[in-house]
C-alpha cells in the first residue's frame, strides 16, 4: 500500500478562466455542500468501487476508498481577463439559472478573479481590460507565482491545485522553446513567441509545487520542458481537453462498435453552440487547436493498421459552428456509415441536445479531488491513470494514448485499488468455477 498524506485542512482550488465551466463547478460545488443539489456525474462523490471477489459484497463509495478531501474544504481562486466576479460571470455564462445562482450569491460574489496573463495573439476572438503587464514573460510568471503565494496566506489554505478553464488559444506546435527547462525559462525571458500564456500559468503552478491539470486542447503543460520540470519537483500534471458532449458520445460508441467488429465508412460529426466558447472557436486557429484534440479519438480506438478491411480509410469529418441562440445549450450530430455481415451497409445517428458545462464541472471537481490524492501520494509528472476525463490524453512520449471509456474506467479504479494496496480487479473469473 502506498504511503498517502492525509487530507488536513482546506485545499485551495485555483482556476485561471471564470467562465462558463469555471463558475458552474464552483456554484455548482457551493450548492452541493449546502445540501440544495446532488453531484450527479462525478465519479468521487456518487461513484462505488468493487472490492475483491464479486462475491464478497464489498463495493464502497470510492469517496470512502480513497482518503479525498471534502467538498467543505475546497476554497475558491481565479483569474480572468474580464473583472466579473464568480456571480456575475455565471449569470452572463448563462448555463445555471437564478435557482442554483441566489442561494450562493454571497460566496461566489466574494470571488474575484485576479488579474490574467493574457495576450491577444493567443486568442484572436478575445480581449479584455483584467490584465497583467511585465517586461518580459518571466516577470508575468513570477507575478502568478505570487498570487498563488499571496492565495495560500490569504485563505490558510494547506494545498492547492491549478485547473485550466480558461479559453482554447491558438494552434502552437512544439517549438524549441519547449525543448527543455533551461530553454523554456530562456525563453520566458525573451519572450518567445512560442510561449503561450496557458504555459506561464502553468509553470508559476509548477514552480510553487501545485498539480496543474490542462482543461483545453492548448499545449499548455504538454511540453517536454514542463513535463520535465514537473518531474523534477514531484507534481503531478494532467491534461489535456476535458472529454464532454460529442467526443464522449464517440468514445462511448466507437469501442462497442470495435467490439463487435462493424465496419465504419465514416463518421461525421457537426455541432452548433453560442457561448463564448464557441465563439473563441469560430476562429480557425483555435478551432484547428480543438479539431486535433477531437480527431485523433476514432484512429487511436478503432486502430485502422490493425484492422484494415473494417477502418482503413473511414472519412472523419468534425465542425464547430458558432451560433447565438444555442447559448451554453449545444447540439451535436453525428451520423456513422457503418458496415456490418457481407458488407451491407447501416447508418447511426445521435443528436445530443447537451449542456457543456454541466456535463464539464463534475469532471473540474474529480480532477481537482484526484490531482490533490495524487501529489499526497507522491505521484510526480504525468497522470496517465485520469485519461478517463480528457479527449485528448497525455502519456509517455513512446505511448498512445487509451480513448476507450471503458478501458479508461478500469485503469481508474484499478489505480486507486492498488494505490490502496487492493487486490487489481482483471475479470477473469475463472476462480467461481474451480
Ligand atoms: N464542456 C465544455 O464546456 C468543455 C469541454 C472541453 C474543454 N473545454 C474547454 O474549457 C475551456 C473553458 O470553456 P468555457 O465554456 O468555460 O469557456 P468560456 O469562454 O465561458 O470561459 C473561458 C474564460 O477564460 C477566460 N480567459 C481566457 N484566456 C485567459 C487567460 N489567459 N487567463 C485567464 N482567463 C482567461 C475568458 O475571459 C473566459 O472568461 C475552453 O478552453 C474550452 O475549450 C470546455
């Protein structure tokens, strides 16, 4: 069994980006601990672990598995680029209504998101007035270093995680600069263009011993510099793009489809959706951000090289389209050709009327509860067992990464059982027979 810290007092939760899925975490989260409503779709706080034989009844709640911290200590920290405390960024974000926003008013007006580090160039569809300056990128990282220092003494907070709500920057490939420590920090210093601020955000995380999770598709931490610098001072870090709406109806679907072994054509999948989100993602370069984070899904589960009469060369088409009157209230469509005995050909079509935050701030909650599970069980760098929450998972440079949900499910669990020194859980079965 691994040595784990216990949780002891407050954690700070520390979220650059108080839009739509940052404040329906933290109001939602708010409301949860009052007893108005229920965390339906986090896995921490309604899911249950089996134990052992199936025959031994023994299938707790994985919040009494696992020594988590309680929803009564997490304390609130954002920044943004716009001054909008947490009430009045959740009532232009839209996505709850007056019923779970009155009730907490009080607490979410007391978050004040501080001052961002952003830069224009990295979001084209977005600019606000909330911002830092500094000389150089390595002032504006020791500035975050600071808040975060300034967070913890404020709040007598004894651990904190970072998450990323912020907004989807543009497509940036790995560059020099992220080659290595010493040339990213270089690179802060003479502001290297291929510097994003998701990045200094990130390192300033990093740098003061806090787990970083990375809720866009944007580079951010997944650099070699940084994953080596989270390496190096044992933290955790986790990434990247939260898996919600479409691409987790995908990740639902694919594997049973593989599973049964049906051909796929193709797969198209359109959406439309008015938030603000939407619209950083009517701009190409973002959008080509998101379209890499959600292509690769369909290739990595229904390995085509493996299979090549059933998914060599099936067509996979993904739109985002900006549109007003939808709100944070998407619509995804996606229509499959596929083939099944003799070739005969058969289509699907899903038409998911979602709501994207709510299905991401469950995940924002579980991540910050495991992130912080993580680093007090001295887990450092990449947390490839929480793949289960991202479209577009970090692994190890030599790995792929594993889309299937269900696989994703039981590398979880099978995690926190051996985090827990419980026997891992295969489904062999054999031993009810002998
Ligand atoms: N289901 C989902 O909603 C979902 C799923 C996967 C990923 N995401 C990603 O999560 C992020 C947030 O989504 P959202 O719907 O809340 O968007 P949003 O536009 O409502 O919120 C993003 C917020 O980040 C702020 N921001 C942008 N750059 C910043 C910076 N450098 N520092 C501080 N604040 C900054 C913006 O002002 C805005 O308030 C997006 O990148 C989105 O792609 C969302």
């Amino acid at each position: 069994m691994t040595q784990i810290a216990q949780p002891t007092g407050k954690l700070g939760v520390l979220i650059p980006g108080l839009g739509a899925v940052g404040t329906t975490f933290i109001a939602g989260v708010l409301n949860i601990r009052r007893g108005l409503a229920a965390p339906i779709g986090s896995l921490t706080q309604m899911g249950t672990i089996r134990l052992g034989k199936r025959t031994e009844g023994r299938s707790p709640l994985i919040r009494d598995f696992v020594p988590l911290a309680g929803l009564d200590d997490l304390v609130f920290g954002a920044w943004d680029i716009f001054e909008d405390n947490a009430y009045e960024a959740a009532k232009s974000a839209a996505v709850l209504g007056d019923e779970h926003l009155d009730g907490v008013r009080e607490e979410l007006e007391a978050i004040r998101p501080m001052k961002a580090v952003f830069s224009h160039e990295y979001v084209k569809r977005l600019d606000g007035p909330h911002v830092k300056s500094g000389a150089n990128k390595m002032e504006l990282a020791e500035q975050l270093r600071q808040d975060i220092r300034d967070f913890k003494a404020a709040n007598g907070v004894e651990r904190m995680v970072m998450i990323w709500c912020g907004s989807t920057e543009i497509y940036l490939q790995r560059a020099e600069a992220h080659a290595t420590v010493e040339a990213f920090e270089e690179g802060l210093r003479n502001n290297s263009p291929d510097i994003a601020p998701s990045m200094i955000y990130a390192y300033a995380a990093l740098m003061e011993g806090v787990p970083y999770v990375n809720g866009a598709p944007n580079l951010s931490v997944d650099i070699p510099a940084l994953i080596s610098l989270a390496n190096e001072r044992n933290v955790p870090i986790a990434g990247k793009d939260y898996k919600t709406g479409q691409t987790l109806m995908k990740t639902i679907l694919a594997p049973g489809l593989k599973a049964r072994l049906l051909g796929l054509n193709g797969w198209f999948s359109t959406n439309i959706l008015g938030n603000r989100d939407g619209e950083v993602l009517d701009d190409p370069a973002s959008f080509r951000t998101k379209e890499e984070s959600k292509l690769g899904v369909l290739d990595y589960i229904l390995q085509p090289h493996l299979y090549p009469e059933l998914y060599g060369g099936f067509y996979h088409k993904v739109r985002i389209n900006y549109y007003p009157p939808r709100g944070d209230n998407k619509e995804g469509w996606d229509n499959i050709d596929i083939f099944g005995w003799l070739g005969y050909p058969m289509q699907i079509k899903v038409d998911f009327l979602c709501r994207d935050s709510i299905l991401a701030a469950p995940i924002v909650l579980d991540l910050a509860l495991f992130m912080d599970l993580a680093q007090r069980a001295g887990m450092r760098g990449i947390q490839e067992w929480l793949s289960f929450y991202f479209k577009s998972p970090m692994t190890a440079p030599e790995l792929y990464p594993e889309h299937d949900l269900f696989i994703q499910l039981t590398k979880l669990k099978n995690n926190l059982r051996h985090l827990m020194g419980e026997e891992l859980i295969t489904h062999l079965g054999v031993e009810y027979y002998e």
